[in-house]
C-alpha cells in the first residue's frame, strides 16, 4: 500500500528517488500532458458554466484522481516513489527543507523570478519549461513575496470544522468546506498557497512546479481529514445539478469515474498520520 509521507520526513534516499522519478518523467515528456491537462481544465471552468477541476464540487474529487495519475506515473519509473505532501502550517518559510538544493530548489532571482538552484533549475535540458503561458522557457517562484503569509494551523482548523460540503450556487461563491478549502472564499487555503509560491504557480499551468504535487497531496489529505471528522456529511450535490459534476456522474477527463469513487482514498493510499 502506497502511504503517502510528509516531505519534511522524508530521508535523503526518498528525496532523491522521488527527483529522480519527476525528472525522468520530465524528460519522456510524459510530464508535460499532466501540465497540459490541468491548464485546459482551469481555463475552461467557469463559475456560469460547465465546470469540472476547479469553483465546483469536484474540485477535491478531481484533483484526488488527478493525483493518484500522476503518482502511478512516478511508480512506473520507481515502485519504491510515493507522492509526499507539503504541510504548509508547518514548513512556513523559505528556509523550509523542502526549498533547499537537494530537494525542489529555492526562491527564483530578483529580476526576473528564474529559479537558480536545485533539480529543477533551467540548465542541462532537465527541466525546460515547455507548457507555459509567456515566452520564458525557466521554472519561476517568488516565495512570500509582498508579505504574503501561508494559511495557519487554525485557519485550517476553522475550516475543518465547516460541516457541509458545499452548497448552492456550486460555485467560487458558495459556502461551506470545498470552496472555503480552495479558498475563494474566507480564510482562503489552496489559492493562497499558489499565490504565495508564485511563478508558474500562480497560473494555470501550475503543475510545472513540482511543489504543485506536494501541495495538492496535503490539500487532499485535508479532505480525508475532514471526511474522517464528518463522516455523516455526504459529497453534494447528489443529482440533477446543472453544469457540475453530482456524486454519480462521471469526470472529464477521464469519463471512467465518479466523485463517489474517489470518496475513499484508502483504496489507492494511506498517509502517514491521520487527524
């Protein structure tokens, strides 16, 4: 069973496997599709209109499928490669472990955002960014700038704490736990992380940071978190919603499974703690 462990944890062995592996996928060119797909998907959802990966219900059940692809997509480099994921109200800073040269590399220079150090820096044809929405060919990151903060533990904690789903109108204006998850509305903690990290990051063709992965792994470990705290609090909506995806209908891109299928992540993983 794959259990999936905080980065910070992680021994010198796992960090350099789990390069090893993106970096490989990187230079098949099998990375790329995953960058490909997720920029089509947030261009095309829109709060009016059909909407799959992002401002709907199946913002969480998406990205988990999304994950459990690309993870898979490691393990046929190396079986031994687990997706780890980010604890963000943690690892709050730019000195954190997983910025540092042996792991994904650290904030990108003054003048223009490139990132210098790591794996991941643009050198050697290893990490040259194909998928990109402007002429730059280099990884970008611009960690915390202007003052930005991380989400703190008991921001997530408050959100937690929300006992509904989601809710009419399915969208970035609804209430309860999905969008306040991811965060165009409250406390705001997925979209807040993306903004913090910058550069590709903060764009639709966020999976060229690797951290993207890292990142959504502890967003969907929130889920699992707060499904295990209600666990009589039922994915919505159940049926007949127009223009979103209910708890039975299928998910582009896939067209061969329902949020109801991804509802228990134990089937693919566990993590390494619980809530």
């Amino acid at each position: 069973m794959t259990v999936r462990k905080n980065q910070a944890s992680l021994t010198a062995d796992e960090k350099r496997r789990f390069v090893d592996a993106l970096l490989e996928l990187k230079r098949s060119g099998r990375y790329d599709t995953f960058v490909t797909t997720h920029n089509a998907f947030i261009m095309s959802d829109t709060d009016n209109g059909d909407r799959v990966g992002h401002r709907s219900p199946s913002f969480l059940p998406w990205h988990r499928r999304f994950l459990i692809e690309f993870e898979q997509a490691l393990q046929s480099v190396d079986p031994t490669v687990n997706l780890p994921y980010w604890d963000w109200t943690a690892d709050r800073t730019s000195r954190s472990s997983l910025w540092a040269p042996d792991f994904l590399g650290g904030t990108g220079r003054a003048r223009d955002g490139r990132v210098t150090d790591g794996p991941f820096a643009r050198g050697g044809n290893r990490w040259t960014i194909n998928v990109r929405v402007d002429g730059r060919d280099y990884l970008r990151r611009d960690l915390g700038a202007g003052g930005r903060q991380l989400p703190t533990r008991a921001e997530v904690d408050s959100v937690l704490a929300m006992e509904t789903y989601d809710t009419a109108p399915w969208n970035s204006s609804s209430d309860g736990f999905r969008n306040h998850l991811e965060g165009w509305r409250g406390v705001n903690l997925h979209n807040r992380v993306h903004v913090w990290v910058g550069g590709q990051m903060g764009t639709g063709v966020s999976p060229n940071d690797p951290v993207f992965w890292l990142h959504h792994a502890f967003i969907d470990k929130l889920w699992a978190d707060w499904q295990a705290r209600h666990p009589k609090s039922p994915y919505l909506p159940a049926a007949g919603t127009a223009n979103v995806v209910d708890l039975g209908d299928t998910m582009r891109p896939w067209n061969d499974v329902t949020p109801a299928d991804m509802l228990d992540h134990t089937r693919h993983y566990t993590f390494d703690t619980a809530a």
